[in-house]
C-alpha cells in the first residue's frame, strides 16, 4: 500500500473527484479527513456528504473523520486543521480539490459570483496550505497536491464563459510553482494535477441532465492522476501536470 497510516485531508470531497481520490487514498491505506460543505447537517441540492464518503473509508477499515468546512472562510479552515490534528497527530498529504465555477461572459458576471469562485478556488487553497504548513514543517515534511483545470487555457474559457474560474486556477498553478520553491528546504513537495479531461460529476449532469456523457472519463481517471503525483518522492515538486501526462508518465515507468 503506497500510503499505509498516512493522514490524508481531501476538500471538496463529499462527490466527484474529491470523493473519488479520498476513496483512493484510503484503498492504498491512508486514513483520510474528508471536508466540504455539503454534509448531514447541511446537505446540498447535489448528491453526497461528506459522511457518506467517511462511511465508505470506514467499510474499507481505514479511519476517517468528516467535519464541514468552507474553505473561504479563515476560522472554519483553522478548525479542521485543529480538528485533524486533535484526533491524528500528524498530515502527511493536503489535497486542494475544492472548487466552483459561475459560467457567464464576464460582462454577465457580477462581483459577489467573480469574488465567490476567487474565494473557494484560490482563497480556499491559500487559507488550507497555511493551516496545514506548519505541521508538515514541523513534522520533518510532507506534500500538497493542488488541483487546477484545463480551463486555464483561457480562449477555450471564454468560450463557456468560465473566465473567472480560468482565472483562479491560473493562479492556483502560479501558487503552486511559488510554494514549492519556497518549501523545498523544508521537506514539503507542492504539485499540481492539471485536469483537462471531461470529468462526469454529479455538479455536470445536475446541471445538464440531457448531455451525452458516454465518452466522458469517470473521476476515478482524476484519482489515478492525483495518487501517482502524491506517491512521487517530495524532491518532486513545482510540477503542473495534466492528466494525460501523468498517464504518459506511468505508462513508461510501467
């Protein structure tokens, strides 16, 4: 198991690709904290809590704690990462997934929608690294994996009207270059999986029920992706990768 006893917290993970890489986690032996919005308590109009996905980590023997969070918001971050290390001790791997989009031209976008999707994509991916940093530093180490999209290729943002979410994850790929060259001395890799793919998620055919979504790869494809990145030594860093490198490179390495 490439990540027996490791801690593990995935945001974004009550479906869709932040589920499907906690679950991955844990099938490789991780003990995983799942974080979102949507849970028991305060369930949203989409499928999946994060209780849901702590259940399924349990049934595979692994230990697992679900504890809501919006990560735009400081003092519900400070929480988790206290939450996490009250009842683990330690986190080895932070899993940036959170994430939202409002497609609309930008002319049709207004600033509470533009400051949102700036806020969980960007905000929720600074206000969790430095929430976890610390410990991985004090711990001798460890690794972040961000995620970002095929959306910062911007003429095919405007496109479908996801220019505001271009632009967060554009910076989140900026982010991710920056804090790895700051934390290589102290032991912590950050990385990036790019995901260009059609991923088909709940959020997709909630909001396009009609689409044909037969050629569309399942997020387990973003899992696979996002477990070889958190599996690499953490003198692997600084790296933005898509999805269809990452399977280039694993083909190769057999």
């Amino acid at each position: 198991m490439r990540f027996k006893d490791n801690v593990c917290v995935v945001t974004g993970a009550s479906r869709g690709i932040g589920k499907a890489i906690a679950l991955a986690l844990a099938r490789e032996g991780a003990h995983v904290v799942v974080t979102a919005r949507s849970s028991e308590g305060a369930p949203s109009k989409l499928p999946g809590t994060i209780e849901e996905t702590a259940r399924l980590i349990q049934e595979m023997g692994q230990r697992s704690l679900a504890i809501p969070c919006n990560v735009a918001d400081e003092a519900q971050v400070e929480e988790l990462a206290r939450r996490t290390l009250e009842e683990f001790g330690r986190v080895d791997i932070l899993v940036n997934n959170a994430g939202v989009s409002y497609p609309a031209p930008f002319m049709e976008t207004p600033p509470r929608r533009w400051d949102l999707v700036m806020n969980v994509n960007l905000r929720g991916t600074v206000l969790c690294s430095m929430a976890f940093l610390p410990h991985m530093v004090r711990q001798g180490g460890g690794k972040i994996i961000n995620v970002s999209s095929g959306a910062v290729d911007v003429e095919r943002a405007v496109q479908v009207g996801l220019l505001s979410y271009s632009v967060a994850k554009a910076a989140v790929e900026q982010l991710t270059r920056g804090l790895a060259v700051e934390l290589a001395p102290k032991g912590v890799a950050v990385n990036c999986l790019r995901i260009e793919l059609n991923i088909v998620t709940e959020g997709w055919t909630y909001l396009n029920p009609n689409q044909d979504y037969s050629d569309w790869d399942k997020p387990e494809t973003a899992a696979e992706a996002a477990l070889w990145l958190a599996a690499q030594d953490r003198s692997f860093t600084g790296q933005v990768l898509t999805i269809g490198e990452i399977q280039q490179r694993m083909a190769h390495t057999g």
